[in-house]
C-alpha cells in the first residue's frame, strides 16, 4: 500500500482528497496547521484512517518527520485568497513559497516517487481572449484608468472588443495579485525540483473549488461559500463590477479525483495541467442559482459597480489536456450540484464576514 502525505489535508479541498485517496487503497498522512482563519477554532473531522501530523509547512524538522516512509506527496498547504494577498504579503510569500521551500529541501535524498502541486487559474491573469476575426491574443490586461471609469470589459490593443474563449495551459502567465505570485513560484519550484532530482512532479492549476466542507466564516476562501454566508444570513451577496465577468466552477469530488489521477498516471509528469469544469458562469448567474438553490430567491445580489484590485474580468477552462493526460472528465456541473451544497450550508450556519472584507480592502485602496 502506497503511503501519501498531504499537505493541508484537513482543508476543505485536503479532506476530500485524503477520503479519495483512502478510497482507492492509500496509506495518508496529513500535515496541517489548522489555522483559525479556515478552521475557525473548531475540531476537524479526520477523514477515515488518515494520521495527523498538526503543524507549519515551515517547520523543516515536522516536515521531515512528515515525510518519514512516505511515497508520494499532494502539496495542498496554502494561504489563499486573492484580495487579502494584497495586504497581508509577508503572510502568503511565507506560507506559500517559503513552505514549498522546506517540503522540497526535505524531500532531498528520499525515495518519493511523485508530487503533485495545486497551482491556481490565477496565474494566467486574464483568460484568453480572440478578435472577432479569430485570431488570438497572448496577454490582455485591463487599465487602471479604464477600470476607475467603470468600462470592466477587457479590449484589445486599438481599444476593440473581444471574445473570452476557454483559456489553455499554453497563455502565458500574467500574475495580476500577490496570491497568484506565490502559486506560480509554488509550481516552478516543485517542477524544476523534480527535473533535477529525478521526481516525477505535476501543478494542477485548480479553478473556482466549490463544495460541502468550505469554511463559511473566511471571505476569502471563495466567491460560492461567500455569496452562501451572506445569503444563510438574509445579506445580499456583494459583486464587485457589474457581475457580467465570467469564471469556471469545479466541484471539489472533481478536483479530489484529479489529484488521485495526478498521482498515478504516468504521462502526467512533468506537466501543467487545468482542472476545472471546462463551463463559464457568470458571477450574478452564480449568485442567481444558489439564492434560489438556498430558496431565498427575492434576495437580489449588491452590484457594487466597483473592483477589487487583483481581479480580473474573464477566465475559464479549456481541460482538454486533464481529459488527455489524466482521463479526466467532471461529473459534477454547478447547476446540478447546489442542492446538496445549500443543504450543507443551512445544516451548518455560517458566520458573515463579507462587509469585514469589503471595509478590510477599502482601507488600504485595494477597491477602486
């Protein structure tokens, strides 16, 4: 039995990953930190028959206790957020490329076999974009002075408009936040120390995770379980822009079962790869759903007509290259998926926190 440690394994995406992986005949250990701000002081369910190492990605001698007998590692361990990336820099550069430095120094010299990484669609900044005639462009960046007069779609170099089309592995990276800096130097690390030392190694670049388990009281863990706090506590659900601007949701079984593949395929190291449902959704579409899915639909969503800096306007999947690589294909649409996530959230109570992150990011500048 292949023994797998996972980093964060008692996050919201770690769990789910650590019962995939117990499902198919894993040995796991996780290593977490549990800290407040996604547990929120309260006990954890372990998945199944996992072992707990509590503890910092940062803590080399923990890590390589972690590490002892272990053939395979899934690196979870993360800060996350785009906004609070922002302002809490130190935090999420320390968490996040500090900690992927000690897991691989730790590595150095043991019989592990294979890491895979959660990397994020955020590295990519803006999604792909094509002229109406078809052609592509490679980078599309918003300006600050078109963002302040509330123009939110993205144009081309001479000012036309474009299309947003699926975004694939190969549009080079356009890191617009903190957060997306610190993922994109998570998976650089973890390939480029699998080229020298002989590791397979693979970065699933995660897009818009939803699900059952996501940590109601942290605003920053998702725009689904954000707009769900707010609405479970007869709040609106805040949209900054005019929440025309389009993202990908995968459901967090997809994911769990994308890092399992990860692990075992063989082609799939050494690779990039996009896991998410390969559909866009607009964001007041996605607030549209889940109102109705938590059945209070006269609850209209805040259009704030305003942005966050960091965000940007369009990107979604193309996952022709997970369904290549990993033979993997998403089972869970959104819209068929927010019955039991709404059931979730009114069985669990959720603490709003939305108005805190909105004033948090107003007092720095961080919303224009």
């Amino acid at each position: 039995m292949a023994k797998i440690l996972v980093t964060g394994g008692c996050g919201f995406i770690g769990r789910h990953v650590t019962e995939e992986l117990l499902d198919h005949g894993y040995s796991v250990r996780i290593l977490d930190a549990m800290i407040e701000q996604v547990h929120a002081g309260s006990d954890v369910p372990v998945p199944g028959s996992a072992e707990v190492v509590r503890g910092d990605v940062r803590d080399k001698a923990l890590v390589e206790e972690a590490l002892q007998n272990v053939d395979g590692v899934i690196h979870l361990a993360a800060e996350v957020g785009v906004g609070q990336s922002m302002y809490e820099i130190a935090r999420y550069v320390g968490g996040n490329d500090l900690g992927t430095a000690v897991l691989l120094e730790a590595m150095i010299g043991r019989n592990i076999k294979r890491i895979v990484v959660a990397s994020s669609m955020s590295v990519y900044g803006e999604g792909r974009y094509q002229r109406k005639d078809g052609t592509s462009l490679d980078l599309v960046r918003r300006g600050a002075a078109q963002i302040k007069a509330g123009r939110w779609d993205a144009t081309g170099p001479d000012g036309e408009d474009l299309v947003a089309v699926p975004t694939d592995e190969d549009k080079p990276v356009d890191l617009a936040s903190i957060y997306a800096l610190t993922k994109y130097s998570q998976e650089r690390q973890v390939l480029l120390f699998g080229e020298a030392y002989g590791v397979e190694a693979v970065a699933l670049r995660l897009f818009n995770v939803f699900g059952a388990g996501q940590a109601l009281s942290n605003p920053y863990t998702g725009v689904l379980a954000n707009f769900a706090s707010r609405l479970a506590n007869g709040q609106p659900p805040m949209i900054f822009e005019d929440g025309r601007q389009r993202r990908d949701f995968v459901h967090v079984r997809d994911v769990a079962r994308g890092f399992r593949l990860a692990l075992e395929k063989p082609a799939a190291s050494g690779h990039v790869i996009n896991v998410g449902s390969g559909q866009a959704y607009t964001i007041t579409q996605v607030a549209t759903l889940l109102a109705d899915a938590m059945a209070v639909p006269n609850i209209a969503p805040d259009i704030m007509n305003r942005a966050r800096s960091g965000d940007i306007r369009n990107c979604f999947a193309d996952i022709a290259k997970a369904r290549e690589l990993l033979g993997f294909e998403p089972q869970h649409r959104l819209e068929n998926s927010l019955g039991p996530f709404a059931h979730w959230v009114r069985t669990t109570g959720a603490i709003d926190r939305g108005a805190e992150m909105k004033r948090q990011l107003e007092d720095r500048g961080l919303v224009s």
